[in-house]
C-alpha cells in the first residue's frame, strides 16, 4: 500500500508540483563532495568501472570504461557517463568476445555508513539505456540501495494507464537489497516506477537520507520510498555495511539502443555531527 501512496503522490507532484524536504537536514555536515569543476575526473576521490572490475559475468553486452578514454569525461563543470558504440574483444570468463558498447561508470574510493547523499542528475535521452545512482556494499554484496535506477522504455507503466494517464517518461526506480545470498536470505524491497516530469531534460536533485532507523528516498524533495522496518535494517546496520556511490549510464539488455550521455553536476554526503 505504502507504494501504491508514493506513486500517487509522484503523480500528483508530475502535474501541480511538490516539495517536502528539499534541503539539507539541520545538524549535518558536508564529508564528501564534488562539483565536477575540475578538466578530469579526481582520481583521488573516484575510480572507474568497479572495483571488481569491467565487465560484468552476466551481462557479457556491454564494458564500463576503465581508464576514463572512452565513455566518461568531465566538460563544462559536469560529469559526462555516455553508452558508446566502441566495438572490443574482451576476456570473460577465460573466453574472449566481441563486445560492442562501452558505458561510463566510476564508483566513490571513499566509503560510507548512514548520512544525507545528493546529486543533481540529468539522464540521458534514447532508447535501451540504463543509467543508475546507487549505493553498494564495500564488503559484500548486499547490502545495495538504489537511489534511482532508470530504463528508457516506450510506454506507461500500468498503473498510469489504469487512471488513464499516457506519460512518456523515464521509468524511474529506487530498490533496496539486503540480506546474504550465500545464506539463501538475500531479498529486496521490490522497485516501482516513479514519474519525473522532464527527467532528461533538467537536473534533478536526487537524495537518500539513511540513518539506523529508516531509509528514505527523495526525488525533487518528494519522499518516494522507505524502509522503517528493523528486520530489514539491521542489514544496513552491520558494523561492516559501509557502501560505496556508484554513477553510471548503461544500456539495458535488448537489440536497440542509442548513443548517450547522463550529466551530473554535483553530487555530496552529509552526515550528522555528534
């Protein structure tokens, strides 16, 4: 039910607009921030592609780029995460493929447990793409929370088309995972489309605030999800649940799919004083 009421009031805000906690909460301080002034990405407080690496087992379709010369710059005081065609053969799993699009991804060398996190965002526009901001676990996987993970795909979700409403917008989906998957215990909140009114083609300031006792999710100051549940906080909670921030565009898995650029012109962490 509680997603079915935060879905209607994005709906709402799409149309007559809303604000109910925009700012900063009182009492915190900056500990992470970056304007994306510099010419190049600041490799003191980013690396690119994942820690893991660039490619991902399972979704052999696409590479991030690894040395920030392909898919991910730094012009005009915003960062740029394109999805580019940039044909490669690449080693996965000892056997080396062809694999045709490049996307930008860099991820936070600094790691976090509970705060205010902020980014200005425009996504990208074209089909087949998946950009994301998010946050996954530094020692394992989970815990993750997905401040936004988005898919360009044609169409309403049923819900609007159910209240007769055809919006031709992204669709936006915040998520959390938690949980350990070797335990058989791995489980997730369940995303749901959220509507943004001209998601890209404005900044739209995207926040998590997560402290112990809940997890909220904010877009445009609008709360829309959370978790106040302790079995799942407990996760998020752990002395070694430190996450670190993931920014990428990415494409989705399918036959079509554009060439893009998702721009982010700031992004902060805040976390409360003692």
């Amino acid at each position: 039910m509680k997603k079915i009421w935060f879905q209607l009031k994005a709906i709402f805000n799409y149309f007559f607009g809303i604000n109910e906690m925009y700012y900063t909460p009182p009492g915190y301080k900056k500990v992470f921030t970056d304007t994306f002034s510099d010419a190049k990405l600041n490799k003191e407080k980013w690396g690119y592609a994942e820690p893991w690496g660039f490619v991902h087992p399972k979704h052999t379709y696409v590479y991030y780029d690894k040395k920030g010369n392909k898919a991910t710059n730094v012009l005009n005081s915003s960062l740029q995460l394109k999805t580019t065609y940039r044909p490669a053969f690449i080693n996965v799993n000892n056997d080396k493929i062809k694999i045709n699009w490049c996307a930008g991804k860099i991820y936070s060398k600094q790691s976090f447990q509970h705060g205010w996190f902020e980014a200005m965002i425009k996504l990208p526009t074209g089909v087949g793409l998946w950009p994301a901001f998010w946050l996954t676990g530094t020692n394992s996987w989970p815990p993750e929370i997905d401040i936004l993970e988005a898919y360009s795909k044609h169409g309403s979700p049923f819900i609007y088309k159910f209240l007769g409403l055809k919006l031709k917008n992204w669709r936006i989906k915040p998520n959390a995972h938690w949980g350990f998957k070797k335990h058989g215990t791995k489980e997730d909140y369940g995303a749901y489309n959220v509507p943004v009114k001209n998601a890209n083609k404005r900044f739209v300031k995207y926040a998590l605030h997560w402290e112990r006792d809940f997890i909220r999710i904010y877009y445009d100051g609008v709360k829309v999800f959370e978790i106040t549940d302790p079995h799942v906080l407990k996760y998020f909670n752990r002395p070694n649940a430190d996450m670190r921030i993931i920014l990428n565009n990415n494409i989705d898995k399918g036959n079509s799919h554009d060439e893009s650029a998702m721009l982010v012109d700031n992004i902060s962490v805040y976390q409360e004083t003692d």
